[in-house]
C-alpha cells in the first residue's frame, strides 16, 4: 500500500458516498494495520472518524471484513466479545480488507459516517476497483 493507491482508494469511495448522497470518513490502512491515508468528507460527523479506524483495522488485523467477523462474534457466537481485544475493534459492517489481483492483502479500507449497510457498499465499491 502507498499513498498513491490510497489517494485512489479515497478518491473512489469519496465519489461512491457523493453518489448516495452521503458524507463519510474513510480510513486507509496499509497490511500491518499502519495508517497509510484518511479522508473526512466535508459535512460527516467527527464520532466517524474512529469508527472508520477501528472498522479498517478489524479487517487488516484478522485479514476478515468487519462485516463476517461480525456475524461471529454475536451473543453467543464463537469469537463474541472480540471487539474488545486489539485496543477495540468493530464487528460490523464498512471494514473490507484490500487484496492485489494475486490476492495478497495490501491493507484495508474502513468507512465510517452513513448507515453501516451504505458504509459496506462504499468500502466494497473501493476494493473492487484493486481487481479490475
């Protein structure tokens, strides 16, 4: 990850959230969970910007989008509680991990700001363009 990826990262996800009429923070980590880049879009809230962190470094830590960690780690589940190891952590949705078209995890992207559902579709939307 480097920051010319990031600022592309950014870029894409910034034009997804325009798109959905939202404004979202949007956190670039690079593989070991470093930050690489962030982005505050002009009129998302601030309590976002360590969502978007925590959302990013999920992904990047257990090389698992945030989103299917979650489903794990509900009441009862076999990794519940897992969001408060590793300094806090977010078990839902908008952390995706960043993968090259080896499939190699470069980082992970963490958007934070919109509904979590609307958060997934913008992080989504920037990791796939790593595999076109």
């Amino acid at each position: 990850m480097n920051s010319e990826l990031a600022t592309s990262l950014i870029a894409t996800a910034t034009a997804e959230a325009t798109k959905g009429g939202v404004a979202v923070c949007i956190t670039i980590l690079d593989a070991a969970a470093h930050l690489v880049a962030f982005h505050r879009m002009d009129g998302a809230n601030i309590g976002p910007i360590e969502v978007s962190q925590k959302k990013a470094r999920t992904a990047a830590l257990f090389q698992t989008d945030s989103l299917l960690l979650g489903q794990a780690a509900q009441p009862g589940g076999p990794i519940y509680t897992l969001e408060n190891t590793n300094g806090g952590l977010i078990s839902f949705g908008g952390g995706v991990v960043l993968r090259d078209k080896a499939g190699t995890v470069i980082g992970a992207i963490g958007i934070g700001g919109a509904p979590v559902e609307v958060d997934e579709i913008i992080a989504q939307a920037a990791a796939a363009t790593l595999l076109s």
